[in-house]
C-alpha cells in the first residue's frame, strides 16, 4: 500500500524528534557527570588555574658574638619588583613604554631592567642576573631603593602598571664597637641556576629561585641553618593574571641563630691595632730597600689556647660585606678580586700564606730535643756560618761570643744557632741530595705541629700552607722543568735577565736537588716554606696547653628562633704533638725569657709580666724582592695572639706595640696595672654559657658565673 506524503512528513518529524531527544538525552547525561558526578575535581581544576602560589622568603637569622651582640642582623629594603604576567599582556609599545620608566625611577638602563626579567635557561639569559623563581612571583629588580622611590611606584599606579613596591628583610651589619669582621661573616649573593636546579633535584624546600646563599666565612659554612624555610602566599588572580587578593598563607620560618665565639670588644681593638701599625709602617723609612714600608697586608688571630676558639680574626685589606646587599655593581667587584687593591676578598689570616721567619724556632727546637739534642746542649752564635759554598748571616740579630743554649738562642733569635742544628741533621741524614725519603727530624717536626695541613677551622676556604721538604721540591722540579729548560735550552734574548737565564739553567740541570742550604734555611722558617697565621697560631696554642692541637672553631651554638639551643659546637681536638712535657716546659720558659729580656722586651717594658705571663716570639721573613714580613706570635695559659704583617720590617718593630695592645685588652690592663679576674672588659674571659634569646627578640648576655 502507497505511503502518503502525508504520512511520510510525520514519520520524518518523528525520527528528529527522537534524534532531538537523544542528543538532549546525551548533553543531560554530560551535564549531570560534570556537575555531580565529577563536580569537585573540575571545580579543584578551576581554582588551581585562578590561584597562584607567591614565595614568602624567611628572615635569615642572626651572628652574634659570645656575649649576644649581633653581628650580622637584618633590616627592611624597599625593593622595587616586576609582574610579568601582566606586563607581558600589555601592547609592545605599552610595555617599552613601562620599562623605561621603571629604569629611570630605580637609575639602571632598559637593557639591565629586562635581563632580570629573563627565566633562566631561557634563550637570551644572562647567568647571575636572570630570574629564577616562580614564573607568577613578581620578580625583583631593584634592592635597597629610597623610599620616595617607593611611594613614588605605590601612589602612581597609573603609571606602572605591574610594578610592585614592598619592603623585604635584607642583612645589616651592626657593628659593635666599629668592628668589621668581613673575612669571618663572609657575604651573601642570589641563588645560581646550578644551584638551583640542584636544590630541586634533591627536593630541598628551603632554597627557591629567590633565595640568597652564603658565599664565604661562616655565612656559607652555616648556611643551611641560617637561611631558614619559606612561607607561601596563594592569591587569587583573574584571566589576565592580575591579582584580586589572598587565597590563603603558609607562614615562613626565620632561620636560627648562630652563637659565636667571637667577642666584639677585643676584635675592636685587634682591628684597630693592625689599621694602626700599617699605617705607622707605611710613614716609616725602611735602610734596607732605601724606601718606605709598603706594609701591604697583615692579620690577627686571637684563640683561646685550651680550646681553640676564635676570639678575634683580623685581615688587611678589607671590604664592607653591605656592598654584596642589593647586588654588587662590576666595578666593585673588580675591585674586590684585583691585585692593585691588594685582592681584598682574600683572608690573610687563613688563605694569606707567608714564610715563618723566627717565629718557626720553636717547633724546630721541639724537634732537635727529641733527636739527640738536650736542654743544655750548647753551639755557637756567630755572625754567619760556612755552609756549603755560601755564609749564612744572622740578619737582624746579633752575634754571641762563646756557647749558648736552645733558651738564649731562642731569647735574642740566633739564625746562626739554627742554622748549624740543620746542617747537622742534613749531614746525618740527607747529604745524597737526590734523596726524596731520607730523614728529616725538623720536618717531622713541623709535620708533627700540624704545618702543611688545613687546621679544619668552620671558615670555608682554608689555605694548606707549605712544607718544603725533599718530597716537595722534587714535585716541583717536575712541574717547572720544561718551563725552564725552555729557557736554557734556547740562547738568551734581551727580554730575559741574566738572573733569570741563570736561574732556568741551573734549575733545569739539578733543580731537585735539597742541598745543605735548603736544610739551613728551613731551621730558620725561611726559603719556601710558608704558613698561614691561623696554623701558626694552633701552634703556639698547642705549646700553651701542653701539646694538643684543636680544630680552631668561630660557632659556639645555634639556637632557634623560639630561643631553644638546637646544638652545641664542642671543641675538637685534631692531635697531639708528642713533645715531652719536660721539653715543652723547657721552651715556655725559654719563650717567657723573650719577653722579658728577649727581642721582644723592647715593647713590653712596664707591663705587668709577673700578673700576666706572655711568652712570645719575634720573627722577621726574607723574601726575594720584597721587603721583610713582621711577625710576633705569643700566647698565656688562657689565649694565643698571632700578629703579623707583609713588607714591614722586623717582627717586634712592626707589629709588636699592636701585640701588647691586644693583651692589655684580654686582660682589662690600663697603664702598668692589671685589674684582677681579667674583668675590666666585661666578657673578654670566655663564658662557659650561652646568650639568653627572649620572645620579644632581645638578647641577654651570659650569665655572669661567680
């Protein structure tokens, strides 16, 4: 039967009816599972793409000296931040616009404003100036701006859109007492990529892209602690990535604080006594060169001789560690790394490395009277003595007629005395000169007081100093042979010397030859033996407390922010020297004579020896081409100060007045008085306990023990 249009028109409407059905049937089914069914993962989704996570740095926590006295603490920056997000919506012209009148108002070009702009890794980053954190965190380009600057950027919004100006917690250096302390703080500069990269691989949540980092003394060796856990800020931004206010707070966690041993008051004055003396050496006329002292360099270490504590450390030149707050300009830095400035970042109190002088005998001493010398062992002290083809002269000493002992020898500082003691033992010993194992009793010796090895002190950086030994000069007759064979094996043109020719010509043929000159000098603490004034201060703190050598520390403890003692630095004990007591009683008694009627006694005159028993040792450095290095290293049964200075004269001479000040210090002395229980400078004497640390944030210093 035929089919009606009629009939067809209606089953038409039917089958797009159910069609129209089903696919209102389907988006119903969609709807109900989006909003019921998978409702609250799509709306977690949705707020995650509005909400945005802003690092909240930590305040970094304080140094202080043993007596709570800050020194390093911190303060509020202006600092003058960029919002991407926003400012990358902007039309191009828009955002040029923006970007210069953001670098006119903090003084830095366009060029510097969108380096720091840049993510790091991204192509056209610049290393040390790119950003490194959260791509939504506003990024920082200008620290330490005035505050007209500041409310310049926040009452003008109008006019720089995207720009943020808020105050953040920089480091300050108090300074108490006007000291500086640079070499033992240390500085801080931003996050590297490496650094950071590395930081999340291994999930450390204390570091971010913002972060600040220890770069040298115990800034970095205490970093960890110090740089605290940041906090997070969620907020709440809109499709154009503008921020319509705060979704929550993870509040950040201040670093703790580091207890130091340091005291503020005798590194005051240490600092104050070396400034002073290198500029008295600088006016003093110098017979030996026909010139002035250049006194380029010096240091002072001050230790606490039966526990290796830092109480004060001093290295000229100098720098501010503020110039690292906010950035360092290139200039600066320049000046902070250059030769001319007299390398500034360099501590010559642990990386500065110098020959001993006199001030080695000692140790040499120790070791002749283990090796069959005795205490009342006699030799002469001439004016020079025929070594090899060469007179060795005393110097600055002078000559003694007739016998004299290890004590007199030491008391007036014979060279000629020393200079026989290692020629014997190279005769005894060592006289095949290609010998690199034959025995050297005075380099055990030295070897034995820790010389040559790192002391192991908290301060990143150490130098090793250097014994030169057989072993040594061969090293180094292999590392420079082709250097100078080069030379010789070439005729000589004019821009070579004569010394120079001569020198590379007999270094090629026996350059690794220790003959009986090298013996003689390293008796003395001369040729190319050097040490650092820190090794050489754990020395003398080892014949103080009768052989024990410690590991010298600065941290005393840390301490949270809430005030709990979180952990205590025990002095360390690294080794022990194996002199008879009797031995070392007989060189303290012989150091006590150079105080008093000694090379030392000149400056000592009216201090009261018989309260405060200094011994002491003067030394004086010849180095080839340079004016003299002064040293004077001294100790009493409680400390240990080590002075020293480059290309200024003779030990006492140079430094000895600055040595005497230092111990008037320690021990409260005015004029030829001394005040009992060492207490006119309150806490000089090192307290058993710690600062108390209260709620408010101040500090108290150790209780006073009775």
């Amino acid at each position: 039967m035929a089919v009606s249009g009629s009939q067809k028109s209606r089953l038409r409407l039917v089958v797009v009816q159910a069609l129209v059905f089903s696919l209102f049937a389907t988006l119903f089914v969609r709807l109900y599972y989006l909003q019921v069914v998978g409702g609250e993962g799509y709306q977690a989704q949705a707020a995650n793409q509005s909400v945005r996570d802003v690092v909240v740095q930590p305040q970094r926590g304080l140094i202080v000296d043993d007596q709570g006295r800050p020194l390093v603490a911190n303060r509020t920056s202006w600092v003058i931040s960029i919002d991407r997000n926003l400012v990358d919506k902007l039309a191009e012209r828009q955002r040029t616009e923006l970007i210069r009148r953001v670098s006119v108002v903090v003084d830095e070009t366009s060029e510097e404003i969108e380096k720091r702009l840049v993510t790091c890794g991204h192509e056209g980053s610049v290393r040390g100036t790119c950003w490194n954190g959260s791509p939504y965190q506003p990024v920082p380009v200008a620290s330490d701006v005035s505050k007209d600057v500041a409310l310049r950027v926040l009452e003008q919004p109008e006019d720089y859109p995207g720009v943020v100006a808020e105050q953040q917690n920089v480091r300050a250096y108090p300074r108490p007492f006007g000291i500086n302390l640079a070499h033992v703080l240390g500085y801080l500069s931003p996050i590297t990529e490496d650094e950071y990269d590395a930081a999340q691989d291994a999930d450390d949540q204390s570091l971010n892209g913002a972060s600040s980092v220890g770069r040298a003394g115990i800034e970095k060796q205490y970093d960890e602690w110090l740089r605290g856990l940041p906090g997070y800020r969620r907020v709440a931004v809109d499709s154009m990535g503008r921020v319509l206010g705060d979704d929550g707070t993870i509040e950040s966690t201040p670093g703790d604080t580091l207890v130091t041993s340091i005291d503020a008051k005798v590194q005051a004055v240490a600092e104050r006594a070396l400034k002073e003396r290198i500029k008295i050496q600088r006016a003093t006329f110098d017979p030996v060169t026909d010139r002035n002292y250049e006194a380029d360099s010096g240091a002072v270490v001050v230790l606490e001789a039966k526990t290796g504590r830092v109480v004060a450390m001093v290295s000229q030149p100098t720098y501010d560690p503020g110039v690292w707050v906010g950035g360092i300009s290139t200039n600066e830095l320049e000046r902070l790394y250059s030769e001319k400035a007299g390398t500034p970042l360099l501590s010559r109190a642990t990386q500065g490395q110098f020959a001993p002088g006199s001030t080695w005998k000692p140790f040499m001493t120790a070791g002749a009277l283990k090796n069959g010398y005795r205490t009342d062992s006699t030799l002469t002290c001439p004016s020079g003595v025929q070594i090899g083809n060469r007179v060795f002269h005393n110097h600055e000493s002078s000559a003694i007629g007739g016998p004299v002992t290890f004590a007199k020898a030491l008391e007036v500082s014979c060279n000629t005395f020393f200079f026989q003691i290692g020629y014997k033992y190279w005769q005894q010993f060592g006289s095949d000169e290609a010998d690199v194992n034959a025995k050297d009793p005075l380099v055990e010796e030295a070897q034995t007081f820790g010389f040559g090895t790192r002391t192991g002190i908290d301060i990143p950086g150490e130098a090793p100093g250097r014994i030169a030994d057989r072993k040594w000069k061969r090293a180094y007759y292999e590392s420079m042979k082709d250097y100078n064979c080069g030379i010789a094996a070439k005729p000589q043109d004019a821009k070579t010397s004569d010394f120079v020719y001569q020198y590379a010509r007999e270094f090629c043929i026996d350059g690794y030859a220790y003959r009986a000159g090298d013996a003689a000098n390293f008796a003395i603490g001369q040729g190319d033996t050097i040490v650092t004034p820190l090794q050489l201060a754990r020395a003398y703190g080892a014949i103080s407390n009768g052989g024990t050598l410690y590991a010298p520390t600065v941290a005393k403890a840390l301490v949270s922010p809430s005030g709990e003692v979180l952990r205590r630095f025990a002095p360390r004990r690294t080794g022990s020297v194996h002199v008879p007591k009797k031995d070392l009683g007989y060189i303290d008694e012989s150091l006590k004579g150079v105080t008093r009627v000694g090379t030392m006694a000149w400056k000592m005159g009216g201090f009261p020896l018989d309260d405060v028993v200094v011994r002491s040792k003067t030394g004086s450095a010849e180095v080839y081409g340079k004016q003299s290095t002064g040293w004077v290293a001294s100790y009493t049964e409680d400390y240990v100060v080590v002075m020293m200075m480059s290309q200024a004269g003779t030990g006492s001479g140079s430094v000895g007045e600055g040595v005497r000040k230092i111990w008037e210090a320690l021990y409260g002395i005015e004029g030829e008085d001394v005040l009992p229980a060492r207490e006119a400078i309150p806490g000089v004497v090192a307290p058993r306990t710690l600062p108390t640390f209260l709620d408010d944030g101040s500090i108290l210093p150790p209780v006073k023990e009775d």
